[in-house]
C-alpha cells in the first residue's frame, strides 16, 4: 500500500467529526481544571489521537504531555509538543501530573475489565497527591441512539469511505467498520471496536485502583448524570488524598 491506512483513516475520522467543536471542548476541559485543581501546573492527555485538542489547551496548561499508542497519530502532531507513543495501560513516565485527562470516549477503547482496571492503577501510578483525572465514557444509550446513524459513505479528498456501525447487545461491544478505496483502485479496511461498561463498573475499579469519583457529570455539562445517561464525564482523585 502506497500510503499509511491509519493516517488516511484519522483524516477522514477529523473530516467527519468538523462539526465538534473543540475550542468549547477545550474550554470544559479548562473549566473542570480551574473548579478541581486550579494550581494543576503538570499536564498529561492519554488518547491525544492527533492534537486537535491539545492545539487549544497547550497555551494554557503548561508541560503539557501528549500520549497515545498511534504513531500515526502522533506523526500528524506539530513537533513543538511534546509526544509519547505508549498503550494507556502501561504508562511509561515516572513522574507525577497534577492534571490527566481524556475525551472522546477513549476509554471505551479498552475491550476488558482487566484493561480498565490496568489503565485505573497506571493513572494512580502517575498521578500526584492532589491531582485530578478526569474522563468521558460512553454507555449503553449512547450506543443505541448513534448506531444507525454512524451507518454513512461519503468522499473525502478524492478518498471514498463507507462506515457501518452496530452494536452487539449480548457482548456490549460497539463497531465501526471503515472500507476505503483509495485515488489508485486500493481498497483496505479498518474496524474500531468499543466495549461499552457498565455505570457502576467505573466506581469499582476505581476503588480497586486507589482512586474514587469525585463527581461525574452529564458530558460537556455540570448537572450529575446516572446509568441512564449516554455520555458521562468522571471527576477522580487518589483516595489517600483525602485523609
């Protein structure tokens, strides 16, 4: 193949996702930082993907790093920041941040229970006395209301794509097939798979990692959310903090 898969495929991930807007994004992000840990001056962004994120929130969280498990990705980075290709359950920096965070339901990327709570216990590993992590997860109803809607083929600078979603209600799993066909005939596939948790899942691994919920809120909102809700943004800090 005469161009990398995963980064044709990343554009056309950041081609369909122009209608997010990443500065508001951004700006909650910053919001959950000044209410949680306004002194935080130690950033770390787990599943940065390829910055766009971070291309709003570097000028205002300083020795901020960026950490993902694509090359790819990360390629597609301006080469100012500071970048680290590693998988999120095996962390491999030995000093401590004030502030973790990640978006875009990456968390839902880990396919075990093992995995989560591996991820849970390196973030403990890495994160200061008074720090705080914080992490979007998509549930159940999430997966229900988009899977029709995920199901869509579109061209892409001269690319064309076809997506198709579905969601396996026995395993909890969530697919999204991507076949491109490329300007020279070449067609390759790519399938993105998401394991949808439980609620109350969250708050048990936590536990068992030293960590506990501080708040968890509606996503890009601060009204507290429940089972039902289709998106949630968790608040956690080390349990040892709070003696």
């Amino acid at each position: 193949m005469t161009k990398d898969p995963y980064k044709i495929v990343a554009k056309i991930y950041g081609h369909l996702m122009k209608t997010i807007s990443y500065h508001e994004w951004g700006k909650y992000i910053s919001d959950l930082k000044e209410s949680y840990y306004s002194e935080a001056n130690s950033f770390l962004e787990i599943a940065s993907g390829s910055g766009k994120l971070a291309f709003y929130l570097h000028r205002i969280f300083p020795n901020l790093v960026l950490l993902d498990i694509s090359k790819s990705m990360l390629s597609l980075i301006d080469k100012d920041f500071k970048r680290v290709c590693a998988d999120m359950t095996s962390i491999p920096m030995k000093g401590k941040f004030d502030f973790i965070y990640s978006t875009f339901d990456s968390i839902n990327y880990l396919m075990t229970e093992e995995a989560l709570q591996q991820y849970f216990v390196e973030v403990h590993r890495v994160l200061s006395d008074k720090g705080v992590f914080t992490f979007d997860a998509s549930l159940e109803n999430n997966s229900l209301k988009n899977v029709r809607r995920l199901n869509r083929k579109g061209k892409f600078q001269n690319i064309l794509y076809v997506q198709k979603s579905n969601y396996n209600f026995e395993k909890k799993t969530h697919s999204n097939k991507f076949k491109v066909k490329l300007e020279s005939g070449e067609i390759f596939e790519e399938v993105h798979s998401q394991k949808i948790y439980n609620f109350e899942l969250y708050f048990e691994l936590a536990e068992n990692a030293g960590l506990y919920v501080v708040d968890c809120f509606e996503a890009f909102t601060f009204e507290d959310a429940s089972g039902d809700s289709e998106r949630i943004q968790f608040i956690m800090k080390r349990i040892d903090a709070k003696c």
